[in-house]
C-alpha cells in the first residue's frame, strides 16, 4: 500500500502533467449542463450510461500513472455504471425533491471547481479542477448528477455510488487529509438518505 505523500504525489502529478484533459472535461460538463438548463431530456438510460465515461478516465489516467489500486477500482466502476446505466428506463429523466437538488447541484459545482491540487486563483479552478483525472471531483459531480435526476430511476447505481463515495470521501479525508472530501461524504450520505428512504417506501 503507497504511503499517503506517495498517493498525493501521483494524484499531483497527474493534476499537473493532463492539465489539457481537465480543460476538455470541463467544456464537456458545461456543454451538458446548458444543455440540460435549455430543457433537453435524455432517457434516464442515456445519461445514466454516458456517465461512466469520466469514470473510465479517472481508471486510465490511474493506470498510467502507476496506481494500479484507483485504476482497478474504476474501471470497475465505469462498467458496473455502463452496465447498470444500460438497464435503466428510457424514460426522460425527471428531477427529485428540493433538497436532494439543491445538494445535487453543490456537489456538482463542487467537483467542478475541486480547489484541492490547484493553486489559490478561482479562475484556475473554474477550468482546470482535476474532473476525469482523479477520484473525488469527478465522483462529486457523478453523484451529484445522481442526486439531481432522481438516481436515473436505478437504485443499483445509486447503491454502488454511495459505497465508492463513502469509500473515497473517508479515505481522502483520514487517510490524506485532504479535507475538502468532507464534501463528498457529505453529498454520500445525502444520495444514501434518499436511497433508504425510497427502499422503505
């Protein structure tokens, strides 16, 4: 197991070296986020699938930067969420309850401009925060989506969210302390209140 500096390291590392591709996921993010502004509706099954693409990223981006152990866990994960994503309804995707998208949209912006690994200018972390590069900001922005859309209408992906969120929130903060993943936990735990509460239902 690398040591927490090791695993800071790469994590900046990748932050520093793929600069580029942070700037190509968010163009993409904001794309999709006008888009949905502007009222298009894609099927619980469409958004649900594309999202494990920046899910894939995070594993390649691991995978070559020498962390087998994130590389594994994600591209575990983007299949599971490609899997899953394909099993969901083709029904538009509908937007839950106030408060589940309100948190849903802080966790977005969250991810989106993750100020851990950039130095202090907010107009770096507008576009260069490491989303499709590293685990926490890009899961912030995935379950945020999640907790927007009402899950995609699969309490499968909203299962495996919360155990990969919760898992990389924790880890983060006592293992790396690095404690803006408070966030994360945060936004977790919310995504598993609403799954109880729609299981017990």
């Amino acid at each position: 197991m690398l040591k927490a500096q090791e695993i800071l390291n790469g994590l900046q590392n990748i932050v520093n070296e793929y600069g580029i591709f942070a700037i190509i996921w968010h163009v993409i993010f904001y794309a999709l986020i006008i888009a949905l502004v502007a009222k298009w509706q894609p099927s619980n099954r469409l958004l649900g699938t594309l999202l494990f693409i920046p899910l894939l990223s995070v594993a390649i981006f691991a995978w070559i930067s020498g962390n087998p152990f994130n590389g594994t866990l994600f591209s575990i994960l983007s299949i599971l969420i490609f899997i899953f994503g394909l099993k969901a309804s083709t029904q538009p995707i509908n937007i839950s309850q106030l408060v589940y998208l309100i948190v849903g949209i802080l966790m977005v912006v969250f991810g989106l401009v993750y100020p851990h690994f950039i130095d202090n200018s907010l107009i770096k972390h507008l576009y260069l925060s490491p989303v499709g590069l590293i685990p926490c900001p890009t899961l912030s922005i995935i379950i945020g989506f999640v907790l927007i859309f009402n899950g995609f209408g699969s309490q499968t992906i909203n299962l495996i969210l919360i155990i990969f969120g919760l898992f990389y929130g924790i880890f983060g903060v006592l293992k790396l302390a690095v404690y803006v993943d408070l966030v994360l936990i945060f936004g977790t735990i919310t995504l598993l209140i609403k799954y109880i509460l729609t299981i017990i239902k």
